[in-house]
C-alpha cells in the first residue's frame, strides 16, 4: 500500500451566489494500491463531503465538490518529509513577505498562550 496526498476543491455557494466567489481547498492523506485507486477514493471522500445548511441569515450555503485537482504519491511518511509544494508569484513582494511574517507571529503568539 501507497500514501497519496489529494488536492480536494470545493465551490461555497451561499444563498442565490451574489456574493465574493469561495472554494475550499482541502489536502486528503489517501492510503491506496496505486494513483488510480487513490484518484478513485478522493473522488468518493469528495462527492461525500458535500453539503448543504442554513446559516445564521437563513440562506441556504452549499459545499459543491468541483474536483480532485491534484493528485501526488508521498515517497515515505518520515519526520520533515514535504507533503506538499507551492510555487507563488505574487503581483506585491513586499505585501506577501510582511502576510507570511504576520501569520508566523500569530502562530508564535496563540503557541505562548498556550493554545
């Protein structure tokens, strides 16, 4: 047996859709004999995740699963071992680094309180 990590897509669609465009990205660990079977499984975890409720406004808010984007085999399951790469060109250098720093900080900041 084989571990694959999936890239699932999701589309949020609230109420009649006139709203900023949402999609959840979501990373699965697979376990399966080969890629197909892995593609096969995180197309099956997909298709059960969607779902539907009412939030606080009433409107209806729906998960639609759009697709299995990515689909890549994890050489072993080591301390350290990249699961995952991603390559950015952002439009602002600058805007980006002081983005990362500030998310670093807060992870820093709730880890001192103990959270």
């Amino acid at each position: 047996m084989n571990w694959y990590l999936a890239k699932l897509v999701y589309q949020i669609v609230t109420g009649e859709g006139r709203h900023m465009p949402q999609f959840d990205i979501q990373y699965r660990l697979i376990r399966a004999e080969d890629s197909g079977w892995a593609l096969e499984k995180a197309q099956i975890l997909g298709k059960m995740g969607e779902t539907s409720f009412s939030n606080v406004k009433n409107e209806l808010v729906r998960w639609k699963f759009l697709a299995v984007e990515d689909i890549s085999r994890i050489a072993s399951l080591d301390d350290g071992e990249q699961l995952y790469g991603q390559i950015v060109e952002p439009g602002d250098p600058g805007e980006y680094v002081a983005m990362t720093r500030a998310k670093a900080r807060r992870i820093l900041e709730a880890r001192a309180l103990g959270q």
